[in-house]
C-alpha cells in the first residue's frame, strides 16, 4: 500500500473562515454559537446554531456561477480552494486523470429544496428553476469541485449522515494508497439551518434548547449538557501519493495512516449500546495504522453533547484503550464549531493535523461539571500543549455509521 499525505486544508467554519482563523478560534476556545437570524425562529423551542453570518461566496465564486449553487456547494468551493492554493497543485492535462475528488454532505441542498418547493406552490411548476436539481443533490459539491480544477479522476460523494466527512477523507486514502488515484481533494460540506431542518431536529429533542446563552449551549461531557447544536460549514483536505507529493516539492503537513468504519446494525438514531459500532471503527483504524492504542496521543472526539451519544463514545474508548483510556487526552471541538453534521469530520480531521503540528490540543469548552458517565480527559475549558505523534479523530452518524481517521505526524 502506498503512503498517503496531507498537503493542503482549507475550512469554512462557525468560528472563522480559514483554517488559522479555525484554529486560533480553537486554541482560545471561541465558541461560534448564535440566534438565528436567517428566518423567523419564535415558534420553534431551539432558536440558535452555529452559522456562518460573513460568508461571501463572491469571494471564491464568481457571482453568476454562485447564484447557482446551493449554500453547501458555495462552502465546498471555497474550502477547495483554499486547500488547493496551500497544496500548491496545479492539475494539469496530463495528471488530471489520476487526481479525483470526494466531497460529501450528509442533507445536501436543502435550502434550495425548500425555496423551491415554495415557489411551487405559490407560483406554479413552471416557476421553478432549471437549476434546482443540480443545485440540490448532494453529489454536487464533488461535482463542482472537479470541473473547476479540472480534476478528471475517482469522483464520488459519500452520504452517511454525520460520518460522511470522514467517511470522504477515508475512501479518498484508501484510492491513493491501492493506485487508483495520485491526490484527491475530500472533505465534507453542510449547510443546513433552514426552517425545514430545525424543525425536523427540534422534532426530534435532539437540540439544546439553552436559547438564553447561545455560546454556552454546546458542552460535550457535562452534566447539563441538553442536546447538539447545528453547525454549517465545508473542510477539505488535499491528500496525496508521498513520492507525488515530494516529486513537486509540495509541504507535507501530516500522513493519513488509518481508516475504519463499522455499521451499528441497531437503531435508526442511537448508537449501539457501550458504543459497541464505534469501538469496531477505532479497532479497525489502529489496525490498518500498525498501531497500538497507547501511541494515540490525542483523540478529536465525535462529542456531540446528547446523552446518550457523549457515553456511548467515552465507553467505546474505553474498551479500546483500556488502561491507557486514563490519560489519552481527547476533546469535542464541536463545543465550539457547534455540529456541522456531514461536514464535522471535515473540520475535525483538519483540527487533528494542526494539534500534530502546533503541539496543541483543542479543549471542550463549557465542561463545568463532567458527566460521572464520561470518564475520559477530555480537556476542559483550556487547551493544553503537548507533543502528539499520532492523532486520531472519529465521526458517527445517524443510521449507525462510524468512521475513525488516524493521522502521524512528520517532519517529511
């Protein structure tokens, strides 16, 4: 199997748009969590998410082809494109071939559906835009992606609800390293605090309901901890074959050397029952990374802030990890961005690449009192210097989805 290395990261996030942004925010523990102002949020019982109010795509897009595309697409591009002009990879007629892309979302373009659909009903079919399918399938991200660099290999969008980030960064190394592709641009985008959405979330009691204190809301581990908060956002990564990479003089940033998934085969919303799925994924990635669990020194934890979802987690780590579960430090970086839901493993994976290069873990804000059933170090409240050679990152979704990221650091 051929090395896989990361070589350039691009991020559209709640707490900043670029990765230094991202990261210094994380480093700070700046929370992205606000009231929502994009619609008319009186009648539901959760009125804030994690948005993204500055994002201009006319920054990254021209204006004619951004009207185009659904908000998630706009999100993918730009993230794209800040990956790329990191990689420094220009794709040219002759390697166009080998480089492929997979961008996932875990909705797609909802907003676009439910604009639509309003236009129908109020205006009649023939109203509606010629452009609303390819602006709201899910694949679209990918699509779009690839015509604009001109990147004619392994195209794909993986969908599987919360994992399917990681699940894109994962497939997308695993093309590399058995030949089928030279360097990918994976990640996953999301753009989903619609009235649609929150509606179907809120229906669910899946969300926090701590209107009053929006930056408080999302806190992963604690006791009063009351459900997630939507995020949106896109996370890219550029991944490439080592020998591809330093042929062209490109700066390794970290190697990806482990990927696992797992189905729960349980339950539609709820995680198998001591994170059983979860414990399989992050077997199955320390086994394709040679590793054992005591060489992990950092773990970007799924930590949503829900229940059920922050133990089952805690307990897959523990049956992993055993002994060395004691002082694995891991943290929810999520309690900052908020859930970007299909796009959560995206940002998640960049933030265990700079934890590996800046020797800073990102910490769980808003871990006032730890749940007694989350036995983990997960953190709190401040990040932490430390040296770390290998970070792990895992992403689960609805469904039963688990997907589990191992990335090294190197000084290559």
């Amino acid at each position: 199997m051929r090395r896989v290395v990361v070589t350039g990261m691009g991020a559209v996030t709640p707490v900043g748009i670029g990765v230094s942004s991202f990261w210094e925010s994380l480093k700070t523990g700046k929370s992205g969590v606000r009231r929502i102002e994009s619609f008319d949020v009186t009648d539901y019982p959760t009125k804030i998410a994690a948005s993204i109010p500055g994002f201009s795509p006319e920054d990254y897009i021209d204006r004619k082809e951004a009207r185009r595309m659904d908000r998630f697409v706009q999100f993918a591009v730009a993230a794209a494109k800040m990956a790329m002009d990191q990689a420094g990879l220009v794709i040219t007629e002759e390697v166009a071939p080998r480089v492929g892309v997979y961008i996932g979302s875990g909705i797609g373009g909802l907003a676009t559906l439910e604009d639509q659909h309003r236009t129908l009903l109020e205006r009649g079919p023939k109203r509606v835009s010629p452009f609303f399918i390819p602006m709201m399938i899910g694949d679209m991200a990918s699509g779009q992606v690839s015509i604009l660099f001109g990147a004619q290999g392994p195209n794909s969008a993986p969908v599987s609800a919360c994992a399917t980030g990681s699940n894109s960064i994962g497939d997308a190394y695993q093309m590399i390293a058995r030949g089928a592709a030279d360097a990918m641009i994976c990640g996953g985008a999301e753009a989903t605090i619609t009235p649609l959405a929150l509606a179907g979330f809120c229906s669910a009691k899946a969300l926090s309901e701590r209107n009053e204190e929006p930056e408080r809301a999302s806190r992963p581990y604690d006791r009063a901890r009351d459900g997630f908060v939507m995020g949106e956002g896109a996370g890219i990564l550029v991944i490439e074959e080592y020998a591809f990479a330093k042929a062209r003089g490109a700066e390794i940033l970290a190697e990806v050397v482990g990927y696992g998934m797992s189905g729960d085969a349980y339950h539609l919303v709820q995680p198998a029952p001591e994170g059983a799925g979860a414990a399989r994924a992050m077997r199955a990635a320390l086994t394709d990374a040679r590793l054992n669990p005591e060489q992990i020194g950092y773990i970007n934890a799924h930590g949503t802030s829900t229940q059920i979802g922050d133990v089952a987690e805690s307990q897959a780590v523990e049956s992993i990890f055993k002994e060395a579960a004691k002082h694995t430090p891991v943290s929810s970086t999520k309690s900052m961005t908020g859930h970007l839901l299909g796009a959560a493993g995206g940002i998640e994976a960049i933030a265990a690449v700079m934890a590996l290069r800046e020797g800073i873990l990102p910490p769980t804000i808003n871990l006032d009192e730890k749940d007694p059933e989350c036995r983990l170090d997960y953190i709190p409240n401040v990040a932490r210097e430390a040296t770390v050679h290998y970070a792990m990152s895992n992403s689960f979704g609805f469904g039963g989805h688990n997907a589990t990221l191992i990335f090294a650091k190197t000084n290559a």
